[in-house]
C-alpha cells in the first residue's frame, strides 16, 4: 500500500527502508524516566570512582545475575506450563 516506506521481515528482524530496527518500546511516566537517568549518572560515577575495584562489588553482581537467572526461569515454566495445557 502507498505509505511512503517499506517494511520487510527476514527472521525476528524488522527492516524499514534498508534500515535495521530491532528496538522495542515501553511507556514509563516522566518521574520514572528521570529517575532512571539519574540512577545511570550515579553509576557512571560510582564506576569512574572504582567501585568495581570494591570487594562486595562482584558479589552484588552475581546476586543480580541470580535475581535474573530466577526470573527468567519462572517465565519458562509459566510458559511451558501455558503450552502444556490442552
């Protein structure tokens, strides 16, 4: 249809006008959104200070890589469970 531009799918990715786009979006309020961005600030700061050189830094890392590793596996037995069920 004539809408000015070109969508093509090649495998899970979406190209548009021989560009790649491979991004989704979520909507957060603007409170969220700052908050976020200064969280980041803090960070960058906290690294060029060296807090990665802190010995509790690895382990709060690895307590993240947990936290995560549990979530994901809670939403594939959610999903293997959906799919299970007849």
């Amino acid at each position: 249809m004539g809408f000015g531009f070109q969508y093509s799918l090649l495998g899970n990715c979406l190209w548009k006008d021989k560009t790649f786009m491979n991004e989704e979006t979520i909507t957060i309020t603007k409170k969220e959104y700052d908050s976020l961005k200064e969280d980041a600030k803090f960070m960058r700061a906290l690294e060029a200070a060296g807090v990665d050189n802190w010995e509790g830094y690895d382990f709060a890392l690895d307590a993240m890589k947990e936290r995560k590793d549990e979530k994901t596996k809670a939403e594939t037995n959610i999903t293997l469970g959906f799919l299970n069920k007849t």
